[in-house]
C-alpha cells in the first residue's frame, strides 16, 4: 500500500525533529558553533568554515534529499526504514557521519 502525503510529512518531520534535537543537544554539550534552521521542508545546518548540509523533503516522491559538501543523497522510506537509493544506507547513521565529517559535531540519537 503506497504512503500517502500525510504519512510521509509525519515520518519526515520526525527525521527533522530527531536531527535538529540531537544538534542542540550536541551544540549544548560541546559549545559548538552551528547554525540549524528548519523552515517546513527543509532543514539546513551551517558549520564554523560556511559548509552546509541541507535536507529536504521530496513531496512528490516521498524522499528526504541530503546535500554536504561531499555530494547529494536520496532517501525513500523503504520496510520502515528511510534508504539511499545507491547504496541502501541508512539516513540516520548517515546524517551522523556527514555532520561528525563536515562539522567536528558528534551526535547521539
């Protein structure tokens, strides 16, 4: 049975919601510098050095879309879990690694 949009607004949300938490937390503990904003489809943090990693949501086709400086990822919601469409990793280790690679910052969710 397909998603329907609300389905997927909820699931996504979720995603900005754990990520953005983990960053304050992170920001809290560590006394980092990193800019978070999460304007409806999109949440954009923004390191020390101007780098950005920005995620947003897809509508049409149900996917969160993630872009560091190391390059651009798709995600789809696939058996409960949200999946790059390359190389089936999954999006939250993911975004834990890109923000630990880009940004020095070390999150926990």
């Amino acid at each position: 049975m397909a998603m329907t949009d609300s389905e997927y607004h909820q699931l996504a949300d979720k995603m900005f919601d754990l990520i953005e938490t983990a960053v304050e937390h992170a920001i809290d503990n560590d006394d980092a510098d990193v800019d978070v904003d999460n304007s409806g489809n999109v949440l954009q943090l923004e390191f020390p050095d101007g780098s950005k990693i920005v995620i947003n949501k897809q509508e049409p086709l149900h996917e969160l879309w993630v872009a560091t400086r190391f390059g651009g990822y798709h995600f789809g919601y696939v058996e409960g879990k949200w999946l790059d469409g390359r190389n089936g990793g999954e999006f939250l280790p993911f975004v834990q690694q890109a923000i630990a690679k880009q940004g020095g910052l070390q999150l926990q969710f």
